[in-house]
C-alpha cells in the first residue's frame, strides 16, 4: 500500500505541473485570456495572442507530455488499489485512464502546436483558419480525452458511494468529476489538473 501512495503523490505532482502546462496555454502576458470565444473570432483571436512568447506553448508541449507521463503512475495505482475489491471496476478505470492519457497527451500537444504556429505566423488570418482547421480536424483527440476521464471519473465514484471499497462512501467528492462539476464555473485555466491533484492528495490520504 505504501507503494501505491508513492505512485499517486507522483500523479499529484503530475496533475499540479499539467496544470500549469495549460496556464501557459491559457493565460497570456498582459492579463488576456484565451478562451472559445476567440476560437470564433480572429480579431478578438490576434488581439488576445498579441503578447504570447512562443517558448510558452514550447515549454507546455515538452512539460506537458511529461507530466501526463507522471500523472500515469497514480491512475495505474488507482487501478491497483480497486483490484483488490472489483475487477470488473479495476479494468474500467484501467481502460479508461489508459484512453485519457494516451489520447490526452496528443490532444495536449495539437493545442499546444496550434498555438505555436499561429502565433509563428504572426497571428494572421490565414494562420487563424489554419490553426481553427487543425483544431477541428483533431477534434476526436479531445473527444476521447475527455470520454475517458469522465467514465474514469464515474466509475471511481460509483465504486467508493457503493461501498464497494474499504474508503468511506463520503470521500467519493474527491474525485475528478464531481470536483470538477463544482470549480467549472469559475472558468480557471487547467481546473481539471487542479481537480486530479487534490483527488490523488485524498486518496492518498485515505486508502
């Protein structure tokens, strides 16, 4: 058990470095914001990229795959830790954390190339359809990313309000899902790896 804390303190710190990987994403010198509505507006598009450094998406590229990488540890503990009391839902989350990371770290990096080349290309309005194109066109990335976490996230929670595993039935609020229900209102950049961070915390805390 010892081993499987280890392996989500690892995913924790994973969580809080992706997490910062999307700031640099989201959050430009200056005070702007990127967000979708500038996925249908150039002007609006070109404004708020106006002061992004291209070491910016660079860095949340390379960062990002790593820490995805780390993230990995703690949802194969995850998966560890439920064998011991379900099988049918320790091969779920298996499987579905698997879609989540392996789909999430090419979805990670097309965002982050997308912003790459618009900004390379000087923020243009060929370079805004070039890059609204390849957002499309890779779309599915995103599609599973999020398909896995979320049947992640609800298989997780279905086991522990179930009382199928040995935590208390109230400790499945800490999980990615209902956390992330309760924070998407305040629009953060990269609430969803802050979500994950405090999910591995808890667990750790309590298996």
């Amino acid at each position: 058990m010892n081993f499987i804390r280890i392996m989500l303190l690892i995913a924790a710190l994973g969580h809080l470095l992706c997490g910062c990987c999307d700031c640099l994403l989201t959050y430009v010198p200056g005070g702007r914001k990127f967000g979708a509505k500038q996925l249908s507006d150039s002007h609006l598009m070109a404004e708020t990229f106006e002061k992004m450094p291209l070491k910016n998406p660079l860095l949340s590229m390379l960062l990002g795959c790593f820490a995805l990488f780390m993230c990995s540890f703690g949802y194969y503990g995850i998966y560890l830790w439920m064998k011991e009391f379900s099988e049918v839902y320790a091969v779920i989350i298996l499987i579905s954390a698997a879609l989540f990371l392996i789909v999430g770290t090419a979805h990670h990096i097309f965002c982050g190339v997308s912003e790459w080349f618009y900004v390379r290309m000087e923020r243009t309005e060929e370079a805004f359809r070039a890059v609204i194109k390849l957002f499309r066109d890779t779309s599915v990335t995103m599609i599973g990313c999020y398909l896995g976490w979320a049947v992640f996230g609800i298989a997780l929670f279905i086991a522990v309000i179930t009382g199928v595993t040995d935590i208390p039935r109230w400790a499945c609020i800490f999980n990615i899902v209902p956390l992330f229900i309760v924070t998407f209102p305040f629009h953060i950049g990269g609430m969803g790896n802050w979500c994950g961070a405090v999910m591995f915390v808890s667990l750790m805390l309590l298996i």
